[in-house]
C-alpha cells in the first residue's frame, strides 16, 4: 500500500456518513491515552500495564490495551489469550483494528501484537499512517488507551511516547533500571521536548525503598536535564502473588484481588479514574498525528 493510497483511505473514513451506533456525534469525550514505558526490559511493564487496564475497568472505564512491542509480544501470551491475527496483519493490509481486537480478562479489550517479526521492529512512515487511519476509527468506543511500549529507546518506543497523552514510566530498585530509563527520558526531553512524566516504582519492599528510587532518578534529572516535572505516582509491593498470577496467566487483580498487589492496582486506578483530563494536550487519537509529524 502506497502513502498516497494510505492518505486516500485516511480521508474516506474521516468522510464516512454517521456516528458509531448508540453515540451522539460529538457527545463522546477523547479517550485519555497514556503510555506505560521503561528504559529497561524485565522491570514488569507488560503486568503493570494489563493490571492496571483491568482495575480502571473495574472502575467504569472501557479500557484498550494496544501492546507496542510490536515484533517481540508478549499481553497475549501474559494474560494466556491465543489470537487468530495480531498487528502484522493490520500492517499488511489484510485486516482492520476492529478485526483483530480480542477480549481480555474483565472485559478488558486487547490488540495484538506479532512475535517475531523484524519489519516490524522499526515502522516506516507509510505503515504508521495507515496505523493512525485505523486507530481513529476506534476513538469514540473507549474511555483509556494503554499503550505497553516495547523497551529501550527504539524508534517506535520514542514514537508511541509521542504519541500517548501521558508517559508513565515504570522503575524497580535495580541501579540499570534507573540509568536506562534516565535514557529515555534524555531522549524524549531533549530531542521533542517532552517534559511531564510520571513514575510507578515495582518490585519495591517498602514505599520508604521506592522514594528513594524516585529521589535518586529526580537528582539526575535535575543535573543534567534540567526543569523537567516529575511526579511520583506511587508503587507496586513487592508480592509472591505476583509471581504466582503470571505462572497461570493471569492478572493478580483477578485472580488474587485481596493481595497486596491487587489492593495497590485498585488504588492506582481510583487515582487515574478521579483527575481531570490533561486539557493541556489534545487528548485524542488525532494526537498521534500531531506527534508523527510535529515531533
């Protein structure tokens, strides 16, 4: 498919007659799109991610997870789901978003990645369009998009943080873990400029542990990057269930939702689901457009 065909069916769908059914044009609000991102693989982005989905739809909120690690998946494989198509077949043409969404646990919604898949690790700007043109076509049936970055600072990492409204960047108490993702952060801050992020520390045996990994991560930052805003979000404990829900392929919310853990989810989610939309940005799928080509 050429950028030109790509365009094409970009303005066919923005001309299509008539709202999703059941929804008043315009009465819809933007969906809140927020990455969860790392600089290091191993630090449990792809649990944080699923988790907290499944909690903020416990509270109300049609949740999305869109896995962005796009050769190397791993939500359907976490959460034990086999889909029939995955991305690849998005990105070839063969199928639309709509036909490859899969339903996760709690009435979660999935969309697929591809394993293995090399072309897939550095998208053209071709495919990306095309990505755009159908990720529009979903705006009005969600309330949260979750975006599980892959890890690194990989041209798609960078571009899915671009993209997303907010960037909720996932540590541990691991020295890498704090040097890696100070690397994303230079990327991000220094080359487009983005400067808010938001920090969920995991693996921690005592919030006294996560403070003082956040306080180290904020020194840097100060030093080298300069005014940046940093805000702690909070952390996740450190829990033998957790272990344990991922050996059976489910979600800890789920499957042990009075455990430390899945206390701690539900409480992030009550936290996310209270605060005011970020007027400051633009809040909706077409911010993906606006960071492909103003970033």
């Amino acid at each position: 498919m050429t950028q030109a065909q790509t365009l094409e069916r970009m303005m066919n769908k923005k001309s299509a007659p008539g709202p999703t059914p059941g929804l008043v044009a315009g009465s819809k609000r933007p969906p809140r799109v927020i990455s969860v991102t790392s600089g290091k693989g191993g630090v449990g982005k792809s649990n944080i991610a699923t988790n907290l989905a499944y909690a903020l739809r416990q509270q109300g909120l049609k949740t999305l997870v869109l896995d962005a690690d796009l050769n190397l998946a791993n939500v359907d494989i976490l959460l034990g789901l086999t889909p029939k198509y995955n991305l690849q077949h998005v990105f070839s043409g063969e199928k639309g978003l709509r036909d490859i969404l899969i339903e996760g646990p709690g009435n979660i919604k999935i969309l697929p990645a591809s394993s293995g898949i090399m072309e897939l690790a550095d998208l053209n700007e071709n495919q990306r369009l095309y990505f755009l043109a159908e990720m529009e076509a979903l705006e009005t049936e969600i309330d949260v998009l979750i975006i599980d970055t892959a890890a690194g600072i990989n041209n798609n990492v960078i571009y899915f943080n671009l993209a997303a409204q907010e960037r909720l960047v996932v540590l541990t108490p691991e020295p890498t873990s704090l040097t890696d993702a100070y690397a994303l952060i230079k990327v991000l801050s220094t080359r487009h400029d983005i400067k808010k992020y938001r920090f969920l520390i995991n693996q921690a045996r005592s919030e006294k542990e996560a403070i003082a990994v956040y306080r180290k991560l904020c020194l840097v930052t100060d030093r080298f990057l300069g005014s940046l805003s940093l805000d702690y979000l909070g952390y996740i404990p450190y829990d033998a269930k957790l272990p344990q829900a991922v050996r059976s392929q489910r979600l800890v919310c789920d499957l042990f939702p009075d455990s430390p853990a899945g206390r701690t989810f539900t409480r992030l989610a009550e936290t996310i689901a209270a605060e005011k939309p970020h007027r400051e940005q633009d809040g909706n799928i077409k911010f993906f457009w606006q960071g492909l080509f103003g970033g």
